[in-house]
C-alpha cells in the first residue's frame, strides 16, 4: 500500500509543476488532461448507468441469500485485493 501512496505522490508532485506552467509544457499537459478527466468522466457515467440499468432489470430475488454486488464494491475489492466472496454468503 506504501508503493502505491509514493507512486500517487510523485504523480501529483507532478501535476502541480505543471499546472503552475513551471515548464514549458504545461499548456500541452492541460489539454491532455482536460481529455482525460471528460474521458474519465465519460467511462464512469457509462458504467454506472449499466450498473443501475442491470439493478433495475434484475427481479428482486433476495430468497436464498443470493444478492449481487455492485459496481463500487467490485472496485473497493480490487483496489484492497481482497478475495473474491462467495455469491451464496
């Protein structure tokens, strides 16, 4: 987890340098930027439409226990590495 806290250090380090046009590339690092934050912003709006659009097409069968997890959850396992559950508990 340390690994990963420096890595995003070092990368905001960065970010900073260049939005204060510390360098000469700072123009063209924005407009990357920018392109990534709209795409960013355009990925996660389609995922989370799908998820809502999957929770709303699903029946409500909670009987047996059985209850599917959700797109943030999903993440959160991922980003802690965490085991997969089992979709019976």
């Amino acid at each position: 987890m340390t690994k990963r806290i420096g890595a995003w250090v070092i990368f905001l380090v960065c970010l900073l340098a260049l939005s204060f046009s510390a360098t000469p590339y700072s123009r063209a690092a924005n407009e990357v930027l920018v392109g990534a934050r709209l795409a960013l912003l355009a990925i996660l709006s389609v995922l989370t439409v799908r998820e809502w659009w999957k929770k709303e097409k699903e029946p409500n069968s909670t009987a047996g226990g059985h209850r599917s997890e959700g797109l943030l959850q999903r993440w959160r396992r991922w980003y802690q590495d965490e085991p997969k559950r089992d979709p019976r508990s």
